[in-house]
C-alpha cells in the first residue's frame, strides 16, 4: 500500500483517524508498520500528505494526520473502452486509475457478450472497490468518474464529439496502416475495442466524429496489455 486513503467517516476527531479492516490488515501484515511510523496519506478527492501512528491494537490503529500537499495532476486523457470481460475490467479499472486517468466510458459493440453488461462488478461500489486500489498505487485520492454506455451507435453520434472536443482523437484499431503516435502528452480521447477489434461499421462511425484509426504493431495485445501501453505510449 503506497498510500493510506482516508474518509471523513474514518476521522475520530480533527487530526486523528482509526483504520481498521481491509486497510489495517494490510497495513499490520504487509507493511509491518509499528507504533510512530510515518505513512503516506490522503483525503479521498482531498490532499495528500503523512500519518503519524500513534497507537495500534489487535483490530485497529490510530494516526495523526497532516494533510499538506495536492494530489498528482490527472492524465488528460479521456478513455472510451468497450466493456471487456469482468475479470479483464477489474484489473483495467485499477490500472488506469493508479496512471491518472479520470474519466471512463464503457461501451457496447458488437463484439462485447451481452451477458458482461450483466455482472454485478458493474454496480458503483464494485467499481470503486477497484478505483481505490488503483489510487492507492498511484499515490492519489481522486476517484475517476466511470460511465456505462449500452448503445454504440447513439452514444458516439449524440455525445462523444461533445466528449472529445478539442482533443487528439485516436481509435485504437489494428486493421489500419498508421501507427499510433508517440509522446503526444496532451489531450486525448482514447477508444479501444473489444477482443478481436471493432467491426468495420464501428470503425467508419467513429471516423465520421474525427477519430482517426492507428496500430501499435504486428503483435495483437490483449485488450488490458493494450490500454496500459497506449497510455504509456501517448504520454511517454
């Protein structure tokens, strides 16, 4: 645990918090922290800044906080991801959120399995379950803002030209002759497809709202090996 992420309801007066469950045996086991070590800190969609332990029993611990710094800035990158299988999604979620991208679209296409948009992971405490784990990685406290769109074809003619304006726009596609850009490191509007790519129809709609179709190489990724290094690539 790179970070200590604290809410409001975890304060048992103004400088002090009390850690228990998920975070404390995480804390005692993993990190073998002692009575007045100094952990890295942070207020969810707050501050960052350290804890002081002051005390700690079989099921909890205490810290003084001093909360003195801003979190990273985010990514200024907009993800458009169509929703990939929900064991995929979990590692995706968390993984883009420790790198700083804040806003998540998950899409339909018609190569996404109807039952996905069926999985509980989908409900908004299952997804940030995630997002929190992504943030303590990351070293950050604020959580990205995840959409769920259900039909492609609506949602890029009526909302993602709005989404994406005045950014890069690129969808991610390996059946094109240009590579993707490197080291853009502005902003961007990122759109990846399902396992085995959009489909032709997909690809022309997305052209029609200015987003142009690159590859990353001969190599077919998986869909969550391909997010993270696009990422890394447009903003090496």
């Amino acid at each position: 645990m790179n970070l200590v992420l604290l809410e409001n309801k975890d304060f048992i007066d103004q400088s002090h918090v009390m850690i228990k469950g998920r975070r404390f045996k995480h804390l005692t086991l993993i990190n073998k922290v002692a009575k007045n070590d100094r952990m890295v800190c942070g207020l969810l969609n707050g501050k960052v800044g350290t804890g002081l332990i002051t005390k700690i029993s079989n099921n909890f611990l205490e810290m003084k906080i001093c909360f003195d710094n801003d979190p990273p800035e985010p990514l200024p990158l907009t993800l458009v991801l169509a929703l990939p299988r929900p064991k995929m999604l979990k590692r995706i979620i968390e993984s883009v959120t420790s790198l700083g991208v804040k806003k998540i679209y998950l899409v339909n296409s018609w190569r996404v399995e109807k039952s996905f948009w069926q999985s509980p992971l989908l409900c908004e405490d299952n997804l940030r379950k995630y997002m929190v784990l992504g943030l303590e990685q990351g070293r950050d406290t604020v959580l990205p803002k995840i959409y769920q769109k259900r039909f492609f074809t609506r949602f890029v003619k009526e909302e993602l030209a709005r989404i994406a304006k005045n950014s890069l726009c690129i969808t991610a596609h390996p059946k094109t002759k240009k590579i993707c850009p490197s080291g853009e490191n502005k902003k961007i509007t990122l759109v990846i497809g399902p396992e085995g790519g959009f489909i032709d129809i997909e690809v022309e709609t997305l052209e029609k709202q200015g987003f142009s179709s690159y590859h990353i190489g001969q190599r077919i990724l998986k869909v969550e090996t391909a997010v993270t290094y696009l990422i890394s690539r447009l903003y090496s």
